[in-house]
C-alpha cells in the first residue's frame, strides 16, 4: 500500500529501483558511521559521562541543523538535485575520514556521522514518494548490505583500515552512491509521508542487535560464522516479504496487526533477556537466540513498512529539518541510554531497552495500520515498488557477501609457530579497552602485532569487545585468534558483548576445566565476572584466570569481596596464574590478600617494580596485575604500547613435572 500523490510525482519502474538502490548504498554508509560513532563518542568519556553524553546528543541532533543549511543554499523545494548535492557531499566526507588520522578524523568522523543521517532522511523521504514500503526496502537491504560487510571484513570496519580493503569497500560504496544520486537528479519535488522520524529506532535496533554479526554470536554462543547463515535467513525472510504485492488492509483481520507486534516485541525479548548472565547459551537456548534474531529483522522491516504506509503530505524544508533531527535522536537515545547504565546504573536492566525499542517500533505500525483502515478512501493499493529482478539483484550484494564472510570464517586459522621447551610458556595480560585507542582508533591489526612480537603462547585479556556498538561492533576475540593462530574461552562481564578471555596457541591442544565465575555485584557500577581455563604446556597443566575487578577507587570493600569469590571457586592449588586488571596499586589491601593465598607478582619478583600501566600515554599508576604460584616467573616487562589506554605485561613462567 501506498499514499496518493499527483500525477507525475512518483517514480516508477526503473526510478523507483534506482531511488531504493539509492537509499540501500545511503544506509550501508550510515550505519557503518553509526557504528564508529561508538569509539569516536568514546573518546568524550575521558573527560567524564556528561562530556561523552552531550557529544552523542550533539552528533545526532545535528542532522536537523544541516537540513535547514542545505535548504538556505539551495533555495528551492527538495528534489533530485538537491539530493545529488547531499550525496556529494556526504561521499567526500567519508572519503576524508579514510583519509585523516588522530584527532582531525575524530571531529571529522562526527561531522560525517551527522551528515550521513541527514543523506538518508533526505533519501527516505525521496522513496517515500513510492511508497512506506519503498522506504523498509531501502532501509533494510542497506543495513544488511553494511552487516554483510562486516563480516566479510571479519568485523573491523573499512572506516578504520588504511590498506586495499578499507580503501577498496570505501571507494566502492562512495562510487556506488553517487552513480545512484545522479541517475536520480530529474526527480521532482514531491510530497512525502509524515513519521519518517520511525526509522532512527528501526536504525538503533538493527546496528545493536539483529544486523551485528558480532552481536549475534556473542549473545547466541554460536561461533561467529554463524552469524552469517543467521543473517542470510533473515535476509532471505526480508526479501520475501517486500516481494509480496501489497495487500488490502480491509482484506486482513485486526488480529494480523497483534500478532505481528507480540511476535516483533517478542523475538527481541528471547534475544536481549533470554540469555543468564554470565554464562553463554548453549543447545536449545542458543538456537532460540539466533533464530529469534533471524525473525526481528524482517517482523521489524515489515513492522517499519506498515508505519510509513500513510498519505502524502507537503514536505517543506522546516518539517524535513525536524524530521532528521528526531531520525538521528532517536537512533542515539536507546544506544546512549544502554551504555550509560555502565556508569549510571538504571533502575532496569539495560537489556530492557532494545526490547522497549522494538516495542515502539511495533506499536507505530500498529498505530499506522489502524489509521489505514479509517482512511481508506486516502490510500491506494499497488504492487511492490521494485520488480523481482531489481529486488533480487539488490538482495545478491548481502547475500554474496554474506557467503563469502561465513566461508573465510569457517576456513580455520593455521597455528601459530612455537620452539619453546615444555614447561616454557610465554605469557601477556592485557586490558585491550575494547579495540579501542586514545587517538580514537581502532587498531586491530597493531593488537594483533603487539602480541605476535611478544611471543606469547598465553594471552590474558580484558575488556574483550564482542558487538559492543562503542567498540565499533568488533568480535576481537574472534578476530585475534584467528589472526594469532590461537583458540579462545571468553566470559561476559558487563554483557554478552563485553568481557574477559583467554586465547592460547592451538598447538598447546583444547581447553580443560573451563569455568567462569560470577563476582560481587558490590558498590557497582559494573558486573564483574573471571574466566578460568586449563592449558596443558607440555610439562603439566597451567591453570589461568583473566580477571577484571570494580574499577572506581573507593571500590576497595567490593574488590576485596571479589577476590575471596574468586579465590573460592578456584583455589589457589598447583601451577597457577592470575591475570587482569585489579584496579589496585601496589601496597594496597587488595594485593596484600592475594599475596596472603600464596600469589607472587610477576614484575615485582621478575620485572621492573617501578613500572606503571595506566594510562598507556603518561602512565601513573600500576593497576594491572600478573600473578602466580607453583611456577617460576622470568624475563617480566610491561610493554611501552598506547593501542589501549593500558599497557600490557608480558612474562615467561616455567612450569615443573
């Protein structure tokens, strides 16, 4: 279904195919930028939560602002031409934030996040014109399109790789979206639906949840190539819907609209609150995950189609400027809202939150479809906007990319080399502050070279990114153990997406006696978790826990709670290392009970007592830890690295038959 417009107005045929291609390459763009925005918004948080806050709000309000600049340099209603020049404008920006680095790319990759929100509310109301289910087709393909290359990049976004990759998807996308915009210049004026504000939340719920491969394999347990065959069926479902020839809502009962929103709301409740912290869905559990996530995605593009399915109205610049100002807020608000719970406890679990999204974002297609069947005198009813061939060809990009990331996942990595004797083990701990750099940056492959030129065989790591949208969407462990060579165990800590893990070479055999232990909760404001693992070194078995304790000063009565919890479930028994970042300094309580149960400090027996972790540019104080017992610790240094705002410990720990 569609609304009227005047004759002449609305696209047609092989119009309407360019101006859904167009909106598909527009949103492919965004919501990779809406990713960024994470580590680029985190770079605020050095300066506090309401700094990192009124950046966020700033960044998407934007949008509005930019509208009403376009609108006084134009001088005339939108149309093709105007969006020709958006979409210039915003390929040039993209192109520039692949150019810049450190803090120009920062201010730069804000702007550009602002303008590609402002491109796409200028695109969706352009395809609005055909219809609200133009406009789900665009937006839909475009998010899947951006999660297909995702994966197929192993997570890490083009926007933070300066090789051929990085530079070959950008030059592709921006190429694409300006071929698109000037086969779309001649497009009149026309009026437009009202709502299109609906699809920042459709937008919010797709980059956090159910088009973020690294999202859906940590929150499902399943391994990140399956996220591919996940995302595939979802958007095979996807495409089927928007193949459908539009149907009568007189010829539905009411009852179709209920279930359609209790399925939506639903699916994304046994996706965000099925899973128990901190343990990781297996079995039955874990495949109601996946297949809950593969549902949202078309239930909630059908969902967005039904919101839009209104009469046209006049569109002047004042109300578009409006709109892409509620576009952008309400794609920030519930990514905010969910991350801030991490500083600023909320008074709900913040996996609440895309739930209560996906409940909007039901009930304005309830709310849509009821007004329809009241005004039907106002809406006629025609085919799908984009053949079977059009739509089909724009479903292959995804797909195609899709196949190929779950394939180059599922190929193993070869092991990494290693000549050291039995017993010998080179270890590193490392709080990798999910993937993130002070610069901002995502710095991945640089990660992944700080721990192949150490040598290690163990790596301890926490704050372990798995789809966290202020990491990039990145799986680092994932990504790591395959560029490494190395298996991994990894434990939910704050969530799904955000934790602790422990890679080792695959060469030194599978896990034993893997466990994870759920600490104090304490004075908050974070839940704190430790991951424990088995590893045979040759000469006998190391036992190895990464752990993250509270993180505020004061929070000293919560981490001494935490290390006896610890301490109980894994007793100190045999050779046995503990790793992570215990936020207390040397001569502090907590230290002193860990050299109570037996533990001695790698660097203060091996290393440099004098050395400093954090922060990693100009460190003043020691709160990352390398403990041990029933081994010897030698050759012990804290590594001079800035890829996170810690610095990593490095040792070589002998173990005796």
């Amino acid at each position: 279904m569609t609304a009227t417009t005047a004759p002449g107005q609305r696209a047609s045929g092989r119009p309407a195919a360019t101006l859904v291609a167009l909106l598909a390459v527009v949103t492919t763009i965004t919501a990779e930028m809406i990713r960024a925005s994470g580590p680029l918004i985190d770079h605020a948080f050095t300066t506090g939560v309401a700094s990192a806050a009124a950046t966020a709000l700033v960044t998407y309000a934007a949008p509005g602002a930019l509208v009403a600049a376009l609108a006084l340099a134009v001088r005339r209603p939108p149309d093709g031409r105007t969006l020709l020049a958006a979409v210039a404008v915003l390929a040039a920006a993209r192109l520039l934030v692949q150019v810049l680095d450190g803090s120009a790319r920062h201010g730069v990759g804000l702007v550009t996040v602002a303008i590609s929100l402002t491109v796409l509310t200028l695109t969706a109301a352009a395809a609005a014109r055909v219809s609200g289910q133009a406009v789900a087709t665009g937006v839909a393909l475009g998010v899947l399109t951006s999660a297909s290359i995702n994966l197929a990049l192993g997570t890490w976004d083009a926007v933070w790789r300066h090789g051929p990759a990085g530079w070959a998807v950008t030059l592709a996308t921006c190429g694409a979206v300006v071929v698109l915009a000037v086969r779309c210049r001649d497009l009149p004026s026309a009026g437009t639906v009202r709502g299109l504000w609906i699809v920042g939340p459709y937008l919010s719920l797709a980059v956090m949840v159910f088009a973020n491969p690294a999202f859906v394999s940590s929150q499902s347990g399943l391994p990140l190539w399956a996220s591919g065959v996940v995302l595939l069926l979802a958007g095979v479902v996807v495409a089927a819907l928007l193949a459908r020839p539009a149907v009568r809502v007189d010829s539905l009962p009411p009852v179709a609209d209920v279930v359609l929103v209790v399925v939506g709301v639903g699916a994304a409740a046994v996706v965000l609150l099925a899973p128990t912290w901190p343990r990781i869905p297996t079995g039955a559990l874990s495949l109601a995950v996946a297949g809950s996530a593969a549902l949202l995605a078309p239930v909630s593009t059908q969902l967005l189609a039904q919101a839009l399915t209104r009469p046209a109205h006049p569109q002047g610049w004042p109300r578009l400027a409006g709109v892409a100002s509620a576009l952008g807020l309400t794609t920030a608000l519930p990514l905010l809202v969910y991350q801030l719970d991490y500083d600023i406890p909320l008074p709900w679990p913040n996996a609440a939150v895309p739930v209560v999204v996906a409940g909007v974002l039901a009930l304005m297609g309830l709310r849509a479809r009821r007004r329809t069947r009241s005004l039907q005198h106002e809406i006629t009813v025609d085919l799908v906007p984009l053949g079977r061939r059009a739509l089909t060809a724009l479903v292959a990009v995804p797909a195609t990319l899709l196949v190929l990331g779950t394939t180059l996942l599922v190929v193993p990595a070869g092991p990494g080399p290693t000549d050291r004797p039995a017993g010998t083990v080179r270890m590193l701990s490392w709080n990798v502050h999910y993937g993130v750099s002070g610069d901002p940056d995502v710095p991945l492959d640089e990660i992944v070279d700080v721990v192949r030129e150490s040598g290690a065989d163990v790596v301890a790591l926490q704050e372990v990114s798995r789809g966290w949208v202020m990491g990039g969407g990145v799986d680092m462990a994932t990504y790591l153990s395959r560029h490494l060579g190395m298996r991994f165990v990894f434990v939910p800590a704050a969530d799904h997406q955000f934790g602790n893990a422990v890679l080792w070479r695959s060469t030194m055999g599978a896990a034993i006696d893997v466990r994870s232990t759920e600490l104090p909760y304490g004075m908050g404001p974070q839940r704190r978790s430790a991951i424990s693992v088995g590893i045979d070194t040759g000469a006998g078995e190391v036992r190895v826990t990464s752990v993250h304790l509270q993180h505020r000063a004061p929070n000293t009565p919560t981490r001494l709670e935490q290390i006896r919890a610890l301490v109980a479930a894994e007793p100190v028994v045999g050779p046995y290392v503990l790793a992570g970042t215990l936020n207390a300094e040397p001569g502090w309580l907590e230290t002193r009970l860990l050299s109570d149960e037996g533990l001695t400090s790698a660097v203060d027996v091996a290393g440099d007592p004098s050395s400093l972790t954090h922060p990693s540019r100009s460190p003043d104080s020691r709160v990352d830890w390398l403990y041990g017992a029933g081994l010897r610790f030698g050759d012990t240094t804290v590594l001079d690295s800035t890829e996170s705002d810690h610095r990593p410990i490095v040792t070589t720990l002998t173990v005796t038959p």
